[in-house]
C-alpha cells in the first residue's frame, strides 16, 4: 500500500521547486530557462524520429513529469511485499473455506487455475506499459493515454473508491477479529487506533513506507508456507484422522450442486467460485501503481511482476488443493459466516487434526494481514488519486507533494475515508456501510480489463508512431492474444458475477450485485457528455510523459514472465 541518501544517481531525485528555498529557485532561474530551451528542442526532434532518447549521454535516467513529483525509492521487493499486503488478506484465510462449500475441491482448483491466467495476461500487459511508462496510478493514466479520457476517468475514481472504502472495512475487520480474545471490547478503539496509526504510517518517506510494508507480509507470507508444511503432514497422516490423501475427494466427492441440481448446478458451483476468486486475486496488480516510485523501473518492474505473479499464484493454488485434501467440503463451519479464525479452513483443518494452538495462531495472522492490507489501501489509492489529479481529473490540489515526495492531500483524502468504519457501530450505519461496499464491488476487475485494453490502446500507438516493440525494455509474451483473452473474461465476470439474482430474483440484491457497474456507467458517459472528448487518436497518443530514456547504453530487452 526508502529515502536513504547514499549516491543513488541522480536518477532516483526529484527536484520541485518546494524542495528549493527561495535563494536557490532566484539562482537557478537562468539554469531552468536553458534546460526548458534544451527540453523544446528534444521535444522537436522527436516528433520526427519517435526513436530519438531524450536525455544526452552526460545526463542520469530521468522522467518527463508534470504535477507531483514522487522519489523514486522503492526497490523491488517494496514492490512485491505491497501486491502481497493488497492481495493475502481475508479474503485468502476465509474465502477459500466459502469456495470449497459451493463448488467442492475439484471445482475449487479448476476456478483459482483458470482465474490465474487471466491474472498473467493483465500482469504482463501492465509490465509492458508500466516498464516503458512507469507513472504512478498507472491504470488510469494508461486508459486516459491510450483509450479514452472518460474511461480514465470512471475507472480511476471507481477504483479509488474501492482502495478508500476497502481500508475503512479493513479497520472494522481489525476490531472483528480482536473480539476473538475479547468479545466485548469496543470496535470503535480499535477502529480509531489503528486508523491513526495507518494514516501516520503513510506520510512517512516511502522507503519507511515499503519496509514497514515488507514486514507486515512477510508475517503472512511466512505462515501460508507454514501451513503448506502443516497440511502435507496432515494430508500423510499426522493427525487425529489418519492418512488422508485424496479421501476428501471421493467422499463427499470432487464436485458440488450450487442453487440448481444436475450438471448445471456443478457448472454453476464452479462460475460461483470462479467469480469468488476474481476478488480474491485482486490487489496483485498494486505492482503497477508502485511503479512510479521504482528505482530503475526497467529492472525492478519486471522483475516485481514476475515474483508478485509466480509468488501468488503458487501459495494459492498450493493453499487451496491442500485445503481440498484435509478439509471435507461438507464441514457445516465452512458457511459459519464468522469474519474470525473459526471460519478458516487453515483453522478447521487445525481442529480436526487435533492441534489447539494454532487457531490463536492463524487468528493473529489474520490479523496482520487486514492490517497490512489497510496500510496498502491508503498507499495504492493516494497514488491513484494523484494520476487523477495529474491528469486533470481531480483538483489539483491532490497534485501536491512534499519534500520527502508524499502526496500529502491525496493520503489525506484516501485516509479520510476509512473513518467511515464507523458506520459499524450503530445497525443502520452498518447497512449504509454495505451499500457503500457494494459500490466498490467491481473496482478491481473494471481494472483489470481496462489494463487489457489499454495495452491494445498502447499497441496501436506504437505502431501509428513508428515505434517497434523490439526498443522496448519489456517485451509481453503471447500479444495480443493475452491481452484479447483478459479482456474478454475479465468482462464477463463483471457482468456475470450477480447472476445468482437471477436465479433466485431479488431487486435489492440485484442493485447490490450491479450498483458499482452502473456507477461506472454513469462516470463514464457523464464525463463524456460534458467534455464531448474523441477517442485517442494512436498517432497523437503520448509516449512521452513519464518515460524513463537509457542514453548511456542500449535498452535491456527482457521477454517474458
């Protein structure tokens, strides 16, 4: 959701001119004056050789930038750790046990695999741009670039609504999750202290920020390899139960019936979970929004996204077909609907193997990880606000950065909305949360396929503008194909993932399920209709803005992840 001064280069510093007293901005004013001359004159040449690197061979890497600056002092594995904290949280340690009730283990896996590679293509996608372009808020920026301005716009301020409102349920899920040791202690403390603390957290200079981050996964990082461990040795026979392998598989068999009998209802179990695990996934592209603060962008970016996607992929599908081997899918505590430990698969597995301690354990655990989480919402949404500011699609003032580059304004604003967890406390504010939450329902998958068709967006551009692939510090595998597959079934189960209304009809269910689809809508078109802007032209797409050029040197090719 590391501003060390050793001699970085001067690659990774920003200069604005409030980090300059007002002395140095009289006596650097003719300096200015010739690089904007020089900066004119570079942006002339390259609008008649699109492969013209801006900067001479004397000057450092450095972006072209407007509005906030940012210090570029992440490292890759900042980078890692802050998909991690957005992508582990309850949704890992509860929703698994919610999955393997509706669709059985064979389903479960099918489900979690088939979502993963529509995971890769958006990853890979967004290691293309985000290493070519690396801008912070980058899915944004990439729709308003590449596509549309209004999709830039409706998908960035749904998205940031669904990271601000995301940390005020993160903050309740803290105060849920301590009333495991202490049923009657007061949610609102809890709720107040932790948002101090994660709000504070997050104007400290962003190499703190990262290390704190860092930490905070690593704790969860850590116990699903635990776990991993424990439930192999289950799975071979330590435990109350003996050796049990695939038994779980057979009895009470590898598919479930969800709503519907026959074939159809097994189909339908299996789109349920399908759906279920979209969200799941969600957070991994956070790799994207940390971009705009990576050192050396061409190196740790893709990088980042290679473990970031590989380091997910693997402790899911690994967690869960374990899970499906040593949980049966027919335990009643699967669907207890509980927001503790008692509702995790991790903890029934623990309980029916006959070990005690570890359901205060994975309880812990839990908690880190709805903190850590909390403190990637407030990062990956202040950034997101500020691409939207910079791109003139919020107020400025969100543009504002301070000397230890942190968007001050724009981690206010995110961080002001997690005193909504408030809302809790009371029956009726707790209903007005919910339909709060149910806006940001589809946030991460609008996301999702507006990161796939931006990049096709990218493609075209490259192409009008005579720039080949080949030049690029990273190439994406399998494009366009990827990138036409992503889109395709990340939209899909945009539109399908409230069919359960239709099934069983009900309109305030119905307006739950598709409330955040038809405010995007609504964003979209009343944008539109007010500045009445055209498509993006490739041609006159910007390839420009925020590229980080190697002029010593020519640029590593890297294919793949």
């Amino acid at each position: 959701m590391k501003a060390d001064k050793s001699p970085q280069r001067e690659a990774d510093m920003t200069f604005t001119s409030a980090s300059l007293s007002e002395g140095d901005v009289i006596a650097t004013n003719n300096s200015s004056q010739d690089a904007t001359e020089k900066h004119e004159q570079q942006q002339q040449r390259h609008h008649h050789d699109p492969h013209f690197l801006a900067p001479t061979p004397s000057q450092p890497l450095q972006p072209v930038q407007t509005g906030g600056e940012l210090h570029r002092n992440l490292s890759g594995r900042h980078l890692n750790f802050i998909a991690v904290g957005g992508t582990i949280g309850t949704g890992f340690f509860l929703g698994m046990g919610t999955a393997l009730a509706k669709a059985g283990p064979a389903g479960c896996l099918i489900a979690y695999v088939f979502v993963g590679s529509v995971l890769w293509c958006v990853m890979v996608c967004l290691g293309e741009m985000a290493t070519y372009i690396p801008t912070a808020g980058a899915f944004s920026a990439y729709a308003t670039r590449f596509v549309d301005d209004s999709l830039g716009f409706a998908v960035g301020w749904l998205y940031w609504f669904g990271w601000a409102i995301t940390y005020a349920l993160s903050l309740t899920a803290a105060g849920l999750i301590i009333q495991y040791w202490a049923p009657n202690f007061n949610i609102g403390i809890i709720i107040a202290i932790f948002w101090t603390v994660f709000t504070l957290a997050n104007f400290l200079p962003v190499r703190i920020f990262g290390e704190l981050e860092m930490y905070l996964s690593s704790l969860k990082v850590l116990t699903v390899m635990g776990f991993i461990v424990f439930g192999i040795c289950v799975a071979a026979g330590v435990g109350q139960e003996g050796v049990l392998g695939f038994r779980f598989w057979h009895d009470p068999g590898a598919w479930h019936e969800f709503l519907v009998p026959g074939a159809v209802g097994k189909f339908v179990g299996v789109w349920a979970v399908l759906i279920q695990a979209s969200f799941a996934y969600q957070g991994a592209e956070l790799v994207g929004v940390g971009a705009g603060e990576a050192r050396d962008p061409k190196k740790t970016v893709p990088r980042a996204i290679r473990f970031t996607y590989w380091g997910i992929m693997s402790l899911f599908v690994a967690t869960m077909f374990l899970i499906t081997m040593i949980v049966p899918s027919n335990d009643p505590r699967l669907q207890s609907g509980s927001s503790d430990a008692s509702a995790s698969p991790m903890v029934i597995a623990a309980q029916r193997a006959g070990v005690r301690v570890l359901p205060h354990i994975i309880n812990a655990v839990l908690l880190t990880a709805v903190l850590s989480s909390a403190n990637a919402n407030v990062y990956s949404g202040s950034r997101v606000l500020l691409a939207l500011a910079e791109d003139g699609q919020a107020p400025r003032i969100f543009c504002t950065t301070n000397r230890r580059g942190i968007p001050t304004w724009a981690v206010a604003g995110t961080a002001a909305f997690g005193l909504l967890g408030f809302l809790n406390l009371s029956a009726s504010g707790g209903k007005a949360f919910d339909w709060l939450l149910n806006i940001s329902g589809v946030a991460g998958l609008t996301t999702w396929a507006s990161t796939c068709l931006s990049y096709l967006g990218f493609r075209r551009a490259l192409r009008a503008q005579g720039v080949p692939r080949s030049t690029l510090p990273y190439v994406a595998p399998l494009q366009p194909w990827a990138a036409v597959y992503g889109l395709f079934f990340n939209v899909l189960v945009m539109f399908t993932q409230g069919f359960t209304v239709f099934i069983d009809w009900n309109v305030s269910d119905f307006f739950a399920a598709y409330i955040s689809l038809i405010l995007f809508a609504v964003l979209w078109a009343g944008h539109k209709l007010w500045y009445r802007q055209p498509f993006v032209d490739p041609a006159k797409a910007d390839l420009v803005r925020g590229r980080l050029d190697q002029s010593d040197r020519p640029m590593v090719v890297v294919e793949g992840i």
